[in-house]
C-alpha cells in the first residue's frame, strides 16, 4: 500500500463520520421534507423544485433532476416527494417582489438522509439495531500458562438483528437475534446464538416513593423497570487434538432470566441492567464423557448508542455461570465455574450503496474450569481489531 493511501483513507473515513458539520459553515440550504414542494417550470422548459416559508419570507429552489459533474441534469431525483408540474412558470424577480428571498439550495430528502450539490442522496443515520452483518478481524489471545498467540483471527456474523420500541406511555423494547455469533480460527472455537429475546419495560407506576423532609418536602420515586431475557440453542464448539483433551461442545438449550434495568434511555435503545436466571445444557466431550447440568447465570450489561445518527456504539457484559452436573466428575466435580467479560466499541467508518462498513475495538477475558484440558482454567485475554459490514441498518426512529 502506498504511504499516502492512509492519510487519504483517514480524511475520506472522517469527512463521512461527521458529513453533517458543512452545512453549518455555510452550506447551500436543504430544502424541509416536512414542508411541501412546488414544481415549476422557467421559461426556458428546465423544470425546479420550489419550497416557499411564509414565515421567514424565504424561497430555496433547486434542480428537479440530478446533475452530472458539469451541472447537466441527468435523472430524475432519488427518495424526493412527489409533486407534479405547475402549469404556472417559475419567476424568481416575481418572487422577489413579493418580498421573498430566493435562494438556490438541495432538494428535500427523508429523514436520515441528505443530499450533495449534484441531488445525489444518501444516508446519514444508522441504526445497527436493525439488520443483518458480518465482520472479521485479528484476535490475539493471552492465556496466563501460555505464550501470546498473535496469529489469532475471528469472523462474527448476525443472520437477522431487530429491536423495535412500542408505546410511549408505557413503553416496551423488544430485541430479537437469529443465528449471531463468533468462530475463532486458529485454533478453532466458535459460538453461536440460534435465536434470542429480551424486552426491556418502562412502568408508569413507581415502585417506591420516598418523602424527605431536609428542609423543603420532597417527593423521590424508585422504579422497577423489569424486562426478559431468554436465548435457545446456544451452542459453543472448541477443537483440539486428543492428546490435548479432544474437541468439546457445549450445547445450552435455553436460559430463561429476570432482568432489571437500572438505567434507561427515552428511547429503550440504550440501557444498563442487572439480570440472573436459570437454564439447561448438555457437554459433550471425547475425553471426559457427556454431562447433563442446571446453569445458574447471572450477568450485568450495559448496552449504548452515543450519539442521535447511530455512529458510536458501545457494549459491556460481565457474566458469571454456574453449572450444577447430575452426574459428578472425577476432575471437576458436580459444580463448574464460568466468568467471562467483554467490552465492544463499534464506530460506522463509512457506507457502500447505504450500507455501513463500521470499525470494532473490543476486549474480553474469560475464566472457567468446566473443561479440563480441552480449555484452560487460567485467566485468558483476548484483543480485537477488525470491520463489519451491515445489511438494511434503516435510519433511527425518531
């Protein structure tokens, strides 16, 4: 790669995270999707989109078509409003004598989008709540008796990702997740999430009011916002040679808990929450037989949109699960130990025919002793740096 092709990639990749800044350094005006349009013709037959605001006396005109690089209109615009052609001309020194200001500006554009000097539009918000990805990237891992393995690589994927938030008085999310996972190459691991539900719920009612009375009475409300979280089919493969403990698969059946948000946003898109619950699962091994068990599991979450368009994503889980076996082993016993945590920032890079490509930073560590020899009961640590690419990712919802 040429040296000047980073700085190059740098510049474009910030010119499309904040595409938004020109407009405030002078920009031409863009007309309001919420207003109605007038087409017109001039005299000369080139037909013009017109948006007239009484109250600011200001008229913002621009091109019905897309131009071309040297200002020739070429095609018709792209997600503009309808509006058909008024047999009246367009005279900008009759609007201007009317006491209007007349301005050349962009069309109109729905919301989530906007448009160039040339009417070309595209996206602008993003919501990663909504769609389907895959990704990859480099995942070194550090295990405390092993030495660093930097030759780790990941691919993760999510066949259907939605979240819809319902009502506005009392509010509900619901979150729904098809066949989401991550492998690891080298050596191989992988998991995967066949399908996924949760639902986060704002009450009306508080659960606790508290009166103090410091000075001036005052009325203190405590809420329990209580919610879902439910998964099946979570299956977790790990290959090894037989000499080091063989392959092993871990296969929840379905995990059922409480959750409580301790934190919400007014839209339910973001939260921070504790949630503890129960499930079934089965381990299947080549070296230590096959074991049944009743999983204990608890974990604490946080989940965030950082800004209005959908660019800045962060994610946080602590999770700790505790497998009680029906039939005890001779290494581990009846009770196992998992702990695992994991850190995610997802930041949208640019998009490719609307469709973002984003950039991911994470880290996580993991602890567990329910797999002798085929994984380590020490400590490890893993690195992430790679890219995702997202189908759909509609704009936000307002």
């Amino acid at each position: 790669m040429k040296r000047f092709t980073v700085p190059a990639l740098i510049i474009a990749a910030t010119a499309t995270v904040w595409p938004a800044q020109g407009h405030a350094q002078g920009d031409a005006p863009m007309m309001d999707p919420k207003r109605p349009v007038q087409c017109l013709r001039d005299l000369a037959g080139e037909e013009w989109r017109i948006q007239c605001n009484e109250d600011t006396k200001q008229c913002i005109y621009a091109p019905n078509q897309e131009l071309d690089a040297r200002g020739r209109r070429i095609k018709p615009l792209e997600r503009a409003q309808r509006c058909s052609v008024d047999a009246k001309p367009f005279n900008r020194e009759e609007l201007k004598a009317r006491g209007y200001t007349v301005v050349q500006g962009k069309p109109d554009a729905p919301y989530g989008w906007m448009r160039d000097d040339r009417g070309r539009v595209f996206q602008i918000n993003f919501d990663l709540k909504k769609r389907m990805y895959i990704g990859g990237g480099w995942a070194p891992q550090l295990r405390l008796d092993e030495p660093i393995d930097r030759s780790r690589s990941s691919i993760d994927f999510g066949l259907f990702v939605w979240e819809e938030t319902i009502g506005w008085r009392r509010p509900v999310r619901h979150r729904i997740r098809a066949v989401q996972g991550q492998v690891h190459l080298a050596p191989f691991s992988g998991e995967v999430v066949l399908a996924h539900y949760d639902l986060s719920h704002r009450f009306l009612d508080p659960m606790l009011r508290i009166t103090t009375f410091f000075g001036t009475p005052r009325r203190h409300d405590l809420y329990l916002d209580l919610g879902m979280w439910t998964e099946a089919g979570n299956v977790e493969v790990h290959h090894n040679e037989l000499a080091d403990g063989g392959d092993a698969t871990l296969w929840r059946f379905g995990v059922a808990q409480i959750a409580l948000d301790i934190w919400q946003s007014e839209r339910l898109d973001s939260y921070a929450r504790l949630r503890t619950g129960t499930g079934f699962e089965r381990l299947y091994t080549e070296t230590m037989g096959d074991r049944s068990a009743i999983t204990a599991s608890s974990a604490f979450e946080i989940d965030t949109v950082l800004d209005e368009r959908g660019f800045h994503n962060l994610h946080f889980v602590l999770g700790h699960e505790a497998p009680r076996y029906m039939e005890p082993h001779p290494k581990t016993g009846r009770f196992g130990n998992r702990m695992k945590a994991r850190f995610e920032y997802e930041l949208i890079a640019l998009a490719i025919n609307d469709q973002p490509l984003s950039l991911t930073l994470g880290a996580s560590s993991e602890k567990r002793d329910d797999l002798p020899g085929a994984v380590s009961d020490k400590w490890a640590f893993v690195a992430d740096v790679g890219a995702r690419f997202s189908l759909w990712a509609p704009p936000r919802s307002r």
